[in-house]
C-alpha cells in the first residue's frame, strides 16, 4: 500500500510539473530572472527545476523567491521575515497592481489571516501566475527601468531585454533558446492557432538537459522540414558546445564531492575505531602490580633472546665441506695460497737463520775449549731441532693463514695438506744454518789488537 501511495504521488508531481512545463508563464518568469539578477540582487542562485519543484511544494526557496521581490517594491513591510508574513503582503501588492499585471480575478484577496491557508491550497499553475504578476510589478519599479534605459542607451543591448527566437515557419511556430549556467538551458517550441477570432497558444519545453537537446538535434536533423533543420543546426553550433562544459563542470564537481565525502567517512570511521578501542579496566591491587612486571620482564627477556640469535647467525662462518670439488676456481686459489705461505715461509727463514747464527755465535764464545767432533755432534743435533722448529712455524702460520683465508680441510681429523708444504721444507733442509760470511767479519777489539802488538814485537 505504502509503495502505491509512493508511486501516486510520484506520478502526480510529473503531472504537476508537466503541466508547469506548458504554460509560457514559467519561461517568462525564468527570463526575468536571468536578465535582473543584477538589480534584483537576491543571490538565490536557484535553477529552474528547484523553482518548478517550489511551486508544485511550497518549501523556502519559494518564500526566499518572494521576499526578494517584495522587497524591491515600495512601501516595504515590516512582517516579511515571518515564517508566513510575505504571503500576507504579497496579497497587499497584488490588490493594488492586478488589473495592471494581470488578467481575470485575483486569485489571492486579503482575508485577516487567511490568505496563508488560501495560498497553499493553490493549484500549482494559480502560484505560478501569480509570481508572474509580482514580476511585472518588480520590472515596473524605478531602479528596473533605469537598468533598462542605461543598457539600451551606453551599451545597446536590446537583445538582453527582448529575446528574439531562433527560427520560424511564418505560419505560427516558432522556437525559442534562453537560460544561463545557474538557472539552465531550456528549447521550447510556441505554436499559435487562430479559432474564432482567437489566438490560441500552445507551449512546449522540448529540452532542459544535455541528453534531450542531443535527441532534439539528431531527430531534427534528419527531419524533411527546414525550419527544424535548421534549429538542429543551431542548437548544435550554438548550445551543444555549452551544454558539454557545464556537464564536465558539474562532473568534476560531483567527483571532488564524493573524495571529501569519501575522506570524511574514512576520518569517521577512524574515529570510531579509536573510541571503541577495548582497554582494561584499572586496578590498583599489588597482584596485578606484580603480574603487569613480570610480562613486562618477560617481554624483554623474549626480544633479548631473538637480537641474540640474530647476532649470533651473523657473526658464525659458513664452513665448506665439499672437499672433493675439482672446478678450476678452487685450484686457482690453492695457487695463490701456495705462494703466499712460501713467501712467509721464506721470511721465517730468514729470522730464524739469524736468530740461529747469533745463538751459535754465543756458544762457541763459551765452549772454544770443547772438541771439533762435539761440536759437530751438537751442531747436527741443533740443525734436527732447527728443521723439526722451523716446520712447527711452518705449520702454524699456515694454520693461521689458513683460519684467516679459509684454506679447506682434507679428511674427517682435520689435517692440513702436507704434499703443499713439500716443497718448501725440502729448501729449508738444503740450506746451510751457519753464516760463514758473519764469522769471517769479526773485527777485534782494541783490547785485542794491542794483544797481537806486543805479541808481534
């Protein structure tokens, strides 16, 4: 039932505004609009639909309509900032400037009150006649016709006061194009019929929006007479190209007011999360003291434990333990490993050659009166401890070499290659360990030379 009702009232207010639609009242009162907005100096920016939907429901963009108006025509009255108080003096105005304005009876007669009533029970069409009459009192007033006298005299626009159509058959049809960005555009069409001595005028809209002014445009186009051929022409050279920037206009309008609505319901519905977020309820008891630390402990302890074994993945080497790999880049490196231990190697030599001539220096200082064959004997004795020391540096600062460049192990006990370490031991056992040219150089003291003085004469 409910949705029947709904529907009713639906079709009944396209009725409503179908017939507004017909009369040539409501062009008129659009074009007065437009034209006098400047004296007028309401600022309603109100457009035509807002208009037809405040004569078919009263509402208060029709008393703003009115109250503008009414302002404008002297004496003003006090009570027009009443919610009603502009229907009891839009009586008033109309009681004296009627016959002037208007034809047939007055509509709307001052009762003491009941005009208010009188004028809500008002057929749509009835309202519409009557803010046409208030028009024309408005266009009457003295600031209105200077308005018009200066444009035609300085600036010489006649066609901004008196609208011109835009085609014509000659035999009563004609169309007419009028309205701007904020009221809209609209094509009607006035055909005038001649009966028994009477003008009888019918008006049509034909258009009021981007998709029926094309629809006009594409069936008159192809229509075969030429006076809608050429209101095709003209609309589509003169109309269309508007119609399509206020359309992006207002597109890019609806598209910024959908992201503000959209950021503002994101910004709701964050608030709402936040407000609704749960929290605990406070106690204040040493249990739930002792409890909260021990989590917060806990906590701690946990992440302690993952930076630890972070670190410790970080800081432990990876050990290759493929030994058997022959590929050319692991013998290339065991190579250069080579080389690089025989050159220590060699430098061990060396410092250990020295430190061995200086020892034996000291003991043949001490021990001249021992035999040629214990000397020998201990020399070769040394020279075995020499090799067997000197392979144990070896070793070592292979091992160290080893640990640092990451030399590969062979077998399961860890042992290092030795066959590498051949070469190198095999040159230090050929060397000799005594620097004869050191001994040779020994130059005496003075002591000594006097000595050989005194010995010589």
């Amino acid at each position: 039932m409910q949705e029947n009702g709904q529907e009713s009232s639906l079709s009944d207010f396209e009725a409503a505004r179908s017939k507004l639609r017909q009369r040539w009242e409501l062009a008129s009162v659009l074009n007065f609009f437009k034209v006098f907005e400047p004296v007028i100096e309401s600022n309603l920016k109100i457009s035509a639909e807002e208009i037809e939907t405040a004569l078919i429901l009263p509402n208060k963009s029709l008393a703003q309509i009115h109250i503008s108006l009414l302002k404008g025509i002297p004496p003003v009255n006090k009570n027009l900032k009443d919610p009603d108080g502009w229907i009891v003096s839009l009586s008033k105005k109309l009681a004296m400037w009627w016959p002037w304005v208007a034809e047939g009876d007055l509509p709307l007669t001052t009762a003491k009150g009941a005009e208010v009533s009188k004028y809500k029970e008002l057929d749509p069409t009835i309202r519409l006649v009557v803010l046409k009459a208030l028009c024309e009192i408005r266009a009457d007033q003295h600031d209105v016709v200077s308005y018009i006298n200066d444009g035609v005299k300085f600036k010489n626009e006649m066609s901004t006061f008196r609208k011109n159509n835009i085609g014509e058959d000659g035999k009563g049809t004609s169309y007419w194009y009028d309205g701007n960005e904020v009221i809209g555009f609209r094509l009607y069409k006035e055909v005038n019929t001649f009966k028994k001595n009477e003008i009888q005028t019918i008006w049509e809209t034909l258009a009021t929006n981007l998709e029926e002014f094309q629809k006009v445009v594409d069936e008159y186009s192809s229509s075969k007479s030429k006076l809608e051929v050429a209101v095709s022409g003209a609309v589509e050279n003169e109309v269309m190209p508007v119609l399509n920037k206020l359309q992006k206009k207002k597109e890019r309008a609806m598209q910024k007011k959908r992201n503000e609505e959209r950021i503002i319901n994101n910004f709701c519905r964050v608030g709402i999360t936040r407000s609704c977020r749960s929290s605990r309820p406070i106690s204040y008891t040493f249990d739930e003291y002792d409890k909260a630390i021990n989590e917060a402990i806990r906590e701690t302890k946990r992440t302690k434990t993952k930076e630890d074994e972070k670190n410790q993945k970080k800081e432990t080497p990876v050990v290759n333990k493929d030994s058997d790999s022959d590929s050319e880049e692991e013998d290339n490196h065991e190579n250069n490993e080579s080389t690089e231990s025989d050159s220590n190697s060699s430098k061990l030599e060396s410092e250990q050659v020295s430190k061995n001539s200086s020892n034996e220096d000291s003991e043949e200082e001490s021990q001249e009166e021992e035999e040629s064959h214990e000397n020998n004997d201990d020399n070769n004795d040394k020279n075995n401890e020499n090799d067997s020391s000197e392979d144990e540096l070896v070793v070592k600062s292979e091992i160290e070499n080893g640990k640092k460049r990451g030399i590969k192990k062979v077998g399961g006990d860890g042992s290092l290659e030795e066959m590498r370490n051949f070469g190198a031991k095999k040159r230090l056992r050929q060397r000799p360990n005594r620097n004869t040219a050191i001994e040779s150089a020994i130059v005496c003291d003075s002591e000594d030379e006097s000595l050989s003085g005194n010995s010589d004469s």
